[in-house]
C-alpha cells in the first residue's frame, strides 16, 4: 500500500473516464483505482503479469481488463483528463530508443507490423514525443529501431498549437523547417553546417530543450517503458500514456 503511485487528485480526474462503475457486476466496475495501481506497478517493475502480486487480485483477470481498457482507448483518455492546461509557449521534439526485451517479440504479423526493427543494438523502438515548455508530453509517434527520428515527426506537427519548436539537430531538415514557417512558428533548431539558406538562431531559448530529455529520464524509470515488453503497438502506447499521465500530474 506504501508503493502506490496515484494521488487523490490524479485519481479524481480519473475516475469518471473509467470503464464501468462500482455498482456494477463482474470485474468491470470493480475496484478501478486499485487496477490502475496495478497497471502501474507492472510498468514501474518491468514485471511479467504472471508476477503481479495477489493483492491486485488474478494476475489473467487483471490483464484481461487491461486489454480491455487498451481496445477501448480508456488510457489515452486518461492521459488526456490529467495533462489539460499544456503550455504551448514552445513546444520540444526528441526521439529516444528503447530496446525490445524477448518478451516483446512474436506479435502476430512479425515485427514488420509493429514498431519494431533491427539496428546495431538489436530489436529496438523508438518513441519520438513532443513535449510543451514546461517538458510534459503533448503527444507521441513509435517507430522502428532503424528509422531516423524524423520519420516520426510529421503527425506531431498538426495540430500548429505551438508558437516554436525546440529541436536538436537532426531535425533540421528542409521539410520540417518550411513545414514550422507555413505554420508561423518560430524555428529553433541548431543549422547543419551544410545549410546555406542560414536563419537566426535563439540560442538562449535552445536551452531549454534539457526538459524534453529529463522527461525521457522520468519515463524510463518505468522499466515497462525503458525495455519494451509489449508485443503490440496498441499495448505499449497504452503505457506510455499511463505513465505519462502520472509524470505529467506530479
């Protein structure tokens, strides 16, 4: 009881996009704090759901309602109900990878239909994630491995709800500099050395672009999240966003 992560008002904004209610019969109403809790210590630990203690109830019980509740899109709601207020002052973008513990391995379909791909550490995903000014996540993409983060970035950038982007340099590429100039934000990406079309650079406001990477910190100290265990997509993004959620509420 001492380890558990949610507060009384993370749990307050929660509570009403849960599925079910307590009223309810079965599992689907019953106990939803404790089920996030026990979503939660399964991300914290990187622990199998065979290994979920007894007191969170059957560990194929839990998991079942997991799966529910990632189908039904519940997670991302959450993370939406407790990240309101985002300054969008400037926003960030970086792109970290993570390694795919074998467990992660053998979805249906192969990896090719998931974000996983083969670089020179072996099966790896990457999270390319935005981030507002103060270094909470705003929204996300996967992809494989292998990929430049660049791939990823393209969904990030609609809606324009940002006044400048922070990026380091590998994000500067043409198609997303002219992208940021049609949209009227500000462009605050260190220049490749080849650039010739040069443009100021607000190397004061560059600073700031640690917070995205201090959320990369706080994100993988769920192991869940730092060596990916999900064999889908759909179920990892599930626990970035729950995570994220705490992370962003704390």
């Amino acid at each position: 009881m001492d380890r558990f992560i949610l507060t009384d008002a993370q749990w307050a904004k929660m509570e009403p996009l849960c599925l079910g209610k307590k009223t309810d019969r079965g599992r689907s109403g019953q106990d939803n704090r404790l089920f996030i809790e026990a979503v939660l210590w399964i991300a914290r630990t990187g622990s199998p759901w065979r290994d979920l203690p007894t007191y969170f109830g059957h560990w194929n019980s839990v998991y079942s309602r997991y799966s529910d509740w990632m189908k039904a899109g519940v997670f991302k709601r959450l993370f939406e109900a407790v990240s309101d207020e985002a300054d969008m002052e400037y926003a960030m973008i970086d792109g970290t990878v993570v390694r795919v513990h074998r467990h992660g391995q053998g979805a249906k379909g192969g990896p090719e239909n998931q974000a996983i791909g083969r670089s020179v550490t072996g099966w790896s995903t990457k999270i390319i994630a935005m981030t507002d000014a103060v270094g909470n996540l705003v929204r996300f993409t996967l992809v494989p491995g292998q990929h430049y983060d660049t791939v990823g970035v393209a969904p990030l950038l609609k809606p324009a709800d940002f006044g400048a982007l922070l990026a380091d340099k590998a994000f500067d590429v043409h198609w997303i500099v002219d992208a940021l100039r049609a949209q009227g934000a500000r462009v605050v990406i260190p220049q490749r050395r080849n650039r010739l079309d040069r443009r100021p650079f607000d190397g004061a406001l560059f600073k700031a672009r640690h917070l995205i990477e201090n959320f990369f910190c706080k994100l993988k100290e769920f192991k869940r999240i730092a060596m990916r265990s999900d064999k889908t997509d759909r179920s990892f993004a599930a626990m970035i966003y729950l995570t994220a959620a705490i992370i962003n509420s704390q």
